[in-house]
C-alpha cells in the first residue's frame, strides 16, 4: 500500500461551494477511484492559505493502467474547474508532498 499526499489551491470564497460539491460527491467517481486501487482518500482545506492538502491509500503502483484520470474523473474535473487552479485538460494542479513522518 501505498501513501499519497498533495496540494492544490481553491480560489478565494469557493470553499463553501467545493464542499457541497464533495458532499454530493458522484457514486460513479467513487466507484471508479476504487477500481484504481484508491481508499481512506481525505481533503484538508487551510482558511489562511486556501491550500487544499489531498491524502489517499494506493493499493498498487501507479501505471498508466491504474493510474487516476478515468472518463468519469474528467468529467469531475471539468465541474470543478470554476473552483480552483486547473491544469489546461482542467485536472486540478497539483503538487506532490514528500513523507517526512507517518505513526500507524
């Protein structure tokens, strides 16, 4: 298994609306993230910064097989786009973070 960890940036004011829509996140997008080995996935919002920090389980080695970015994950990303810093195919940018600690 595998830990990810990451960060993106929200636009300022969007946070109420990037909630709501997670809360009513898509049971096809789940189901698809779960097809690529992907679970315990959490989203961290800092109020000072607008940094959003990402963290997920990866059951295998990404490969271009098993790697995120299926047709219902793009599909999310063109929703979300309004919301944050986006990458032209409108994937959020993100920022790798390296593992300096971890307690099980």
């Amino acid at each position: 298994m595998k830990r990810i960890g990451y960060k993106m940036k929200l636009k300022t004011g969007c946070k109420e609306e990037y909630k709501k829509r997670h809360d009513n996140i898509w049971p096809e997008l789940l189901e698809e993230l779960s097809l690529f080995g992907l679970s315990d996935f959490q989203i961290f919002w800092d109020k000072e910064t607008d940094i959003l920090f990402a963290s997920y389980l990866q059951e295998k080695e990404a490969n271009k097989k098993t790697q995120p970015g299926g047709d219902v994950q793009r599909k999310w990303w063109d929703y979300m786009k309004d919301l944050m810093d986006v990458n032209q195919d409108n994937s959020p940018v993100t920022t790798p973070l390296e593992e300096v600690f971890y307690m099980e």
